[in-house]
C-alpha cells in the first residue's frame, strides 16, 4: 500500500468511527420520546381556519406576542402550509380545548368558544405542541400539591395521573412552578362548583394563583428556553461562545504556527550531524560493553528511520539553533505567561474580562507580525524577547475566559460552552478580524450587552441570578485566599492543569519535530497529519461535552463531581495509555503511531466536561481566580514540557521523544 493510501485509510477510519459514535449517540437521545417530539427550530409555522372570530383572532396573537417577547421562538403565519409543516389552529363545536402533544405529523390546536376566549388557554394547548405537559403531572408533584381524587370528576382522572417515567416527562431540571399556565387551576373538572381537585403542599403559594391562565410564568419562559434556546442562531450568548472560540483560534494559531514554522527555518543538517555522531557513539559503546544482538539490531533501525545529512529532505533552513536554544524559544512564551497569570484572574473579575482579552490579542497580533523579521535579523535572543513578551498576552486568555463562562452561562450549559471555545485551539485562522469582532459585540456581563434580546436577558438573570455582577463585586472584596489555597478540590485542578498544559505542550511544539525525525515524514506529509489530531479532538471534545449537559439536564441524573471524574479518568488514562504505546513504534509504524496521537488527541477532549468545566463551577463567584490560579500552574507545566523534551533530545538517544 502507498504512502498516500495509507494516510487516506486513517482519516476514513478515524471518520468513520466518529460519525459511527456520533449516530449512535444521536440514536439514544431521540429515543427519549420526551425530547424525540421537540421540533427542530426556534421558528415555528402556523395556519388560522377562516372561521375565528376578531376577539379570537386577537388573543391568539397576544400569545404570539407573548412568545415571541419572552422566549427564544418565532411563529410564521404561513396560510398555504400543509398540515404536517406547523401547527393548525381550527374552531370546531366541540367545548373541549384540544392539542397534540409535541412534534407530530399533524399538529393542532382546536376547540369552541371557550378555548379562544382566555390567552392562558391558548398558551397551554401551544405549549402542549412544543412538547410539554401539564405541570401537576410531573414526577415529583407530590412534594408540592395534595390531589384529592374524590373531588375529580371520574372520566376526568387520568388528567390527574402523574407521570413517573422520565422518558415521557422531562423537568428539564427546573423547580416546580404552580403558576404554570400548563398547572390546571385548582376548580377544574371538579364534581361540584366549591370543591377543588388539588391543594398547595405549601403555605407560601397563593392559592388563587395557581394554574393561573393570563400569562407565561417566569418558569414557563425558563423551560422553553432550556429545550429551545442555545442553539438559536438568535441566542446573544452563543455568538459570545463562538468569538471566544475565533479568539482561541487566532491566539492558538499565533502561538503554535512557530513549532511547524521551525522545522523549515531551522537547517536540520546540524540536528542530524549531531544525531549521526550521537548514534555512532552509542554504537561503539554497544561494541565496548558487548551488548546484546537485540541493542544492536536497534541501532541500525534507528539509522534506518533518520534522515541523512546530505539528503534533499526539504527540512534544510538558513537558522543554525541547537535544540537547546528552540527549547528556550518555547519556554519563553510560558515564562511571559507565568507572570501574569498571577494577577489576571483577580483584575477580571474586579474590573471584567472584555479589554483585557482585546489586548492580548493585539499582543499576539504585533508578536506574530514581527516573528520572522526577527527571527532573521535579530536572532535567537529577540526570538526569546519577543516570544517572552506574547506570552504576556497568553497568560490572561484562560483565566478571562473562566470569568467570561462563569457570567454567560448556567451550569447546564458550561461544558457545551467550554467546548465551543476551546475548540479554538483545534481551527486556524487570524486574529485581527477577531479583534474587530470582539470590541462592538461581547461586554462583560448580559446586562451591559446592547445587543442581547430582552427575553435572552430574562432567561439568564433568571438562571444566573445567584451570581449578579453586584454580587461578585462585593465577593472579590473579601476573598477567601487562605482557604482557596488549602482547599483539596481547588489543589486538584492546579495539578490537572500542570499535567495536561505538559502533555498538550509537548504535542504542540515538538509534533512536526517528531513527524521530522522519528517517522521520517515528508514536508507535506508532515504538515497534513500534524492537523489531522486536532481536527479529532474538535470532534470529539463537542460530542462528549454536549453528552455531559445532557446528562445534567436529566431528571435522574448524576452527580455533577462524579460526572466530572469519570469524565477526566477517560481523559488522563487514555491519553497515557496512548503515549505509552506510542513509545515503542518507529518509522516502520506509522499508520498505528498517528492513530495513536489521534486516539490521544480524543481522550484529551474528555477533559473539557471533567477538570475544565469543574474549574469554571467549583467556585463560580470567584472563577476567574481560581482559573488564574490553575493558569499560573499550568504555565509551569507548559515550561517544563519543552525543556524536558530539549534535555531528552540532545542527552539521550537521538529518537527518544518523552
């Protein structure tokens, strides 16, 4: 088999598996009929029969109105739509208000008089067709409300029934709500006029209130926007999402292109001149001690996997830097990071993230722009200057993200949000659009955004309110640093991050190296596969982030600590287990060996819904501490990877890669 075939059949395989995990994971969620019967847009079709009369037609547009005003949907009248696009609306003589229950091959909301005369009632049967059901059916109603069965009309009862399978009835995580306009009032369908079917479990409810049918209730606009709003392409918050992703991108792509750029302008003869003479040494010292056929037999597979100084390799540049000083380059942006990392998550939540992040990427803009004129005029010390002063900029992006997440987002939202920005890193693109972008559209908090809507306001102040900016400005007033520095989970997450900053370090510095001198990899090859890992994890990191807000938004769902765990075990062991495999291939192996980073690459992923998301949760008042905190152990990490490697690399055996 070709070169070329080979590198195909890995790309197929690995798509293949994804899309497979993908569908299959597709498969089990919409086998939950709950949320099988969601309809698929935030836009909704609708026809009116001919026969409403003009106070009718006005209370159905008042529930438009409603709708539109505080959630995330639309309706579009659409007069010549067939049955199955939308929902029809049809006077029949028929008293009974009637609707089918989510989406459906046909969808109604029909009745007489009675149905048109109340805008509750209209919102009830529509909200019927958006795939929920009445609220004194859920499973855990008992704690709330004391049916009284005797007082409920027989043919009535199963109105009443409570629903106990969660497949069928979805709280999508929200407290019960007596004001529901889904929460039937308290006299209806009684066998006599003074009775009532139900009695509040609490003294704090207004019992004149309950089932109200004038309005949507808070909790009725919190539920629609859980199942619906997100991924509205009208969501304020998902925009925010995807810029911070743009400026992973642009600032990853700035601070990473200098590991494929080096193996062009650095002239390999000097690496592999060292090499050779590295080799013949460790060969004469095999003879001198008598070592085995096996050490010898390994020597010459290592000769044959390198690359000759005197062949055209297209790896010859005009720098003549030992891998000692290519280290130090790298180290450098670490360094500049490390110092403000210190302070970067106090000063964001003091005073917001926004600017802050704006100019760390007109940093890594100037740094990126000035990178090859100084690398060629200035040399190896302005390199390490000027990478020094980049890594300035890289030490707050983290640490204003975490502050950013912990104010946009609700906690069922943060690992999809997480995800989305941190495949950033995995795409390229530049970062002067991105400041262009950034400035006009984010602000530090939805209460200062000009753009976001007011029913996207209301969702979140509603979701966040535990965590208003008043309150975070008296919280980081009184900081708990003592006890944040002793707290187990907090020192937890600082060693994650050391780790994987190490294990990610390595990968994105020395990646084409390692392509270069280990699997003896073409320019072009080189520069393919070197992609091919992160495209990966882009994947995979949005599958099993998407899977863990899933799993938080169950009624029985798991711990979120557990869920972390499990979730960053697959992420730590996989990624090992995958290195220590990968150890033993050569350049006789490389199909296994770059499915092996890749399969690294996608235990990695699992890392966003397991330490990342539990930085951003663990203590949302004080996030962008703590993430300050995690980045300045992080940047150790990233500082020892490349001088850990450099020390490998030139003391050791000239293909031993950690």
């Amino acid at each position: 088999m070709s070169s070329a075939a080979r590198w195909l059949t890995i790309a197929v395989l690995l798509c293949s598996t994804i899309q497979m995990s993908y569908s299959a994971f597709v498969i089990n969620f919409n086998s939950n009929p709950f949320h099988a019967k969601k309809w698929p847009s935030y836009e909704v079709k609708y026809r009116l029969s001919k026969s409403f009369l003009p106070d009718e037609l006005a209370n159905i547009k008042e529930a438009f109105r409603q709708f539109e005003t505080y959630t995330c949907l639309r309706f579009i009248d659409s007069p010549s739509m067939a049955v199955y696009d939308g929902i029809y609306f049809y006077r029949v003589r028929d008293e009974r208000c009637r609707g089918t229950v989510g989406k459906q091959p046909r969808n109604v909301v029909y009745g007489y008089r009675r149905c048109w005369t109340k805008v509750g009632y209209i919102l009830h049967e529509i909200m019927h067709n958006l795939g929920f059901r009445h609220e004194h059916q859920r499973p855990d109603r008992d704690h709330y409300i004391r049916l009284i069965p005797d007082h409920i009309q027989h043919d009535k009862m199963n109105f009443f029934d409570r629903i106990d399978d969660t497949k069928y009835f979805d709280t999508l995580n929200s407290e019960y709500d007596p004001y529901s306009v889904m929460h039937y009032e308290p006299t209806l369908f009684t066998i006599a006029e003074n009775m009532v079917s139900m009695e509040p479990a609490s003294d704090t409810w207004v019992a004149e209130h309950i089932g109200q049918k004038e309005h949507l209730s808070p909790g009725d606009v919190q539920a629609i926007n859980k199942l619906y709003s997100f991924f509205s392409l009208k969501s304020t918050r998902l925009g925010v999402a995807c810029l911070m992703c743009y400026s992973m991108t642009a600032m990853a792509l700035m601070r990473t292109n200098l590991a494929v750029a080096l193996v062009c302008m650095v002239n390999s003869s000097v690496l592999l001149e060292q090499n050779s003479s590295q080799l013949s040494h460790n060969q004469s010292l095999n003879s001198s001690f008598n070592r085995s056929q096996n050490d010898s037999a390994t020597g010459e597979r290592e000769h044959a996997c390198l690359l000759t100084p005197d062949e055209d390799n297209e790896y010859n540049g005009e720098l003549n830097w030992t891998p000692t000083q290519i280290s130090l380059i790298f180290s450098a942006l670490s360094w500049g990071g490390l110092l403000t990392g210190v302070f970067s998550g106090w000063v964001a939540d003091r005073y917001g993230p926004k600017n802050i992040l704006l100019a760390a990427c007109v940093i890594h803009v100037i740094g990126s722009f000035l990178t090859p004129t100084i690398a060629v005029h200035v040399g190896f010390y302005g390199m390490v200057a000027i990478r020094f002063i980049m890594g300035l900029g890289q030490g707050v992006i983290i640490p204003c993200m975490g502050a950013l997440i912990a104010r946009w987002f609700p906690s069922t939202e943060r690992s999809t949000a997480i995800a989305i920005y941190t495949t950033g890193k995995e795409l390229g693109t530049i970062g002067v659009v991105w400041c262009i972008c950034w400035l006009p559209t984010v602000s530090n908090s939805p209460e200062n955004n000009r753009l976001i809507s007011k029913k996207e306001l209301m969702y979140l102040q509603q979701e966040l309110k535990s965590q208003s900016l008043q309150n975070r400005k008296v919280a980081t007033q009184h900081v708990p640093w003592a006890k944040m520095f002793r707290s187990g989970p907090i020192l937890a997450q600082v060693i994650m991050n050391a780790a994987a900053a190490c294990f990610m370090g390595v990968y994105q510095s020395y990646l084409p190296t390692y392509f270069m001198q280990v699997l003896a990899l073409n320019l072009k090859q080189n520069g393919l596969l070197s992609a091919l890992p992160f495209f990966v994890q882009m994947v995979v990191k949005m599958f099993v982030s998407s899977l863990s807000d899933r799993f938080q938004r169950r009624d029985n769902k798991p711990n979120s600590t557990t869920l972390c765990k499990v979730f960053n075990s697959i992420g730590a062991f996989g990624s090992a287990l995958c290195l220590v495999v990968l150890s033993f291939l050569d350049c006789r192996h490389v199909p296994l060996a770059v499915f092996l980073i890749c399969a690294s690459f996608a235990a990695f992923a699992s890392f966003a819904p397991g330490f990342f998301t539990s930085q951003i949760s663990i203590a949302p008042v004080y996030s962008g501490i703590v993430s300050s905190f995690a980045r300045v152990c992080a940047q150790v990490g990233q500082i020892a990877a490349p001088s850990i490697v450099g020390y490998f690399v030139v003391e050791a055996r000239p293909l031993s890669f950690p």
